[in-house]
C-alpha cells in the first residue's frame, strides 16, 4: 500500500493522546511511523469538547497538522460507519475506549463486531485488556468472528516487543533451554492513583489490579515460558479487611466511594505450573508511596538466570547469568521504544510489508492472557471467601 493511511481513533483520552501514567499515546506513534502519509479519518468519543480539544492541539503543531486536518468527530461508531465512506474508510481502527466496551457480543460491549459491521476489512489494534467481562466463551466468540473474517489484529502487549524481552527469548531458543521457574512482581504506588482513578479501586468498574495492571506482566510470562496450567493456579490475597492491608496514605475516598464487596486487594499473591512442569509465580502489591510502579520478571533454567528490570522504564535492564560464571552480566538497552514497535508491526502487514507473524500478540493469543488474568484474580477471590470473607473480618 502506498499513499494516505486512513485511521479511526476510538477514544480521545490519555491513551491515544498521552497519559501521566506512562508513556502511552498512540498518536505520537502513528505521526513517527507514518509521517506525512497519516490520515486521522475520524475521531469518536461522546465527549465532543473533548476530541476538539485535542485535535485543535494537533492542528496547532505544524509537524504533524496533516494528519488531522479533515478527521472528522463521531459520538459513535455507528456514526463513524455512517459518515465514513469510499476514500475515508480506515485502514486502521485504534481502540482506546475502556475495557468494558469491547471483547463481547453484546450490544455497546462489541466494538470490534461493531467496527466490523461498517469497516469488514479494517485493521485492529486494541488494547488491553481486551475485554472486563468474565464469560470467556463470548470473548473465544469474538476471536473466532474475528479470524473468519480475516481481520488483522494486534493486541497492545507491547512488552513483547522490547529488546530486552527479544534478548531473553533467543537466548533460551538458541541454548535450548527449559524454563524451570518463573518469578514476576508489579508494585504499584498508590498515592499516584489517590485522585483521577476511581475505576482502579474498584472492581465493578474495572477488572481489577491483576486484570488491568498486572496483565503485562503476565503476557509477558506467559510470552517467554511453556503453557500455564490453569487449574494448578493459587492466590492469596491481602483484602483491606485485613491488618496487613490497611493503607497509611490513602488519599482516595474508598471508604465512602467503593462498597467493601468492590475493594482491591492490596496484595496478591500467586503460584502455579507451567505444562512442562515448571513453577511460577506472580506478586502485585498496592504498597508504594512514591513513584509509580516497580516491575520485574525473573526466569529460571539450568544454569541461567534471566533478570528482567524496570521494562515500563525508558532504559529497561537485563541481568544474565549464566553457566560458568558467578557474575550477573547487565544490559542496559536505550532508545527502544516498544509502543512504536507494536505500531510499526500492524501498520507494516496492513501495508503488505510483512507477514502477520511480525505482530507478536495477535487477539486469538491475547485471549490466553485474559483467562490466565482471570484465573489469578478468581482463586484468590475464593480463598478469601474460604476464609470467611468480609463476614471473617472486621
């Protein structure tokens, strides 16, 4: 494909315009890859104001106003479908909505069905987690309508595509490695999500921590290793009802705000196997004060350690040990920027570039990830309600 790329932005908050949260923004992406061939067909968001006001900003910078001069805003993808015809149909439809409008069949839940009904054809990168409902046979639905339809998909793991990550997966293929142990952590500051995150404290809005947050770190798991065995998945979990989860700065109003049956854990703490007989392991924590978050994944096999640090950061580190040494050899990998990586990569098979194997996390893998979320946070869930639950505890 050559001349303008048409794309459809579903959402014009933070994740396709830039977040305080981390480095997302799918626009600044697709201005780096595209360049002047972008062509931002149309915009849609119920918040009209909103999507102006952001447009207006990119109009205003002379580098990249080309490809939103004619972007068009849409209250809904119907809208979107009904306006956007012959020369305007995407090629590339972005979905940043909330988790809780997409990965179903159901009406104002199936963004990627609806998409399809208008655009069949289109491109899709959606982001994750793909979906919040718990019926996985209605997310399976949706993959499966997806690739008979032949729909090019990318879901937004995009810790796949680090080099680091890379790193770490040749040199287990190249020495033949089996995975022995897996051991994953995600401690987020609470303080950083004490105003602006309602949804995150509570699980009847959003999915909660492990599902939402601690999903990349499990993709990325389950990325590097041999198949999660589900059933063999155990949690535990610190609830607010507990001594040890009583939080000392906490800002947001929860106890006014969120029902105690809708509270997060504070922390979660899980074990499992991998087909092959491995182990693994995951802890999240809401226990830091400064900062944001501090993430690390770390991989056992004969004779090697495998350290992955700070992959959110900009200068994630890897720590290698290997056989016949005692020393950790650390690499420090700079100017990698796996948000772009992931666009380039969808962008690069809808153009006919590359084949679709370049995309690392296609929506029918994804969905593995979703389950194995799910089953982290619902076995906690249980042993907390095997333990008395909110009547066990005051």
């Amino acid at each position: 494909m050559s001349g303008r790329f048409n794309v459809l932005l579903l959402g014009a908050g933070p994740i396709n315009f830039g977040t305080t949260e981390g480095p997302w923004n799918h626009s600044k992406r697709l201005e780096q890859k595209l360049g002047s061939r972008l062509n931002v067909v149309g915009l849609v968001d119920l918040n009209v104001e909103r999507a102006n006001s952001v447009l207006t900003i990119k109009r205003a910078d002379a580098n990249v106003k080309h490809g939103y001069e004619h972007t068009k805003v849409f209250k809904s993808i119907k809208a979107a479908g009904q306006g956007l015809k012959g020369d305007d149909v995407p090629h590339l439809a972005i979905l940043g909505f909330q988790a809780n409008s997409r990965g179903s069949t159901l009406p104002k839940h199936d963004n990627e069905l609806e998409l399809l009904r208008y655009f069949p054809k289109v491109g899709l990168f959606i982001e994750k987690p793909i979906s919040d409902v718990e019926d996985f046979k209605d997310v399976e639905e949706v993959g499966r309508r997806l690739k008979e339809n032949g729909n090019v998909t990318s879901v937004g793991y995009m810790l796949r595509y680090l080099k680091a990550a890379q790193e770490i997966k040749k040199l287990i293929e190249e020495n033949n490695l089996t995975v022995m142990h897996t051991q994953a952590s995600y401690l987020f500051a609470y303080d950083f999500a004490a105003k602006d995150f309602y949804g995150y404290w509570s699980k009847s809005r959003e999915p909660g921590p492990i599902v939402t947050q601690a999903t990349h770190i499990c993709d990325l798991t389950r990325y590097l290793t041999p198949p999660v065995l589900l059933d063999s998945i155990h949690t535990n979990t610190v609830e607010h009802t507990d001594p040890a989860g009583k939080l000392s700065i906490l800002r947001f109003d929860e106890q006014n705000l969120v029902k105690p049956e809708d509270r997060i854990p504070r922390i979660t703490s899980s074990t499992w196997r991998y087909e092959n007989g491995a182990t693994g392991s995951l802890l999240h924590a809401v226990c830091l004060h400064e900062g944001d978050y501090d993430c690390e994944l770390m991989i056992l096999a004969d004779g090697w350690k495998f350290r992955l640090v700070d992959p959110y950061g900009t200068s994630p580190r890897l720590y290698v040990r290997k056989p016949g040494t005692t020393e950790e050899v650390r690499t420090i990998f700079t100017d990698d920027d796996c948000y772009l990586s992931e666009i380039e990569a969808i962008i690069d098979v809808i153009d006919g570039k590359s084949d679709r194997s370049v995309i690392l996390s296609p929506y029918e893998d994804a969905i593995k990830t979703y389950e194995f979320t799910w089953a982290i946070r619902l076995a906690g869930e249980k042993a907390f309600a095997a333990r008395g639950g909110l009547g066990g505890k005051k």
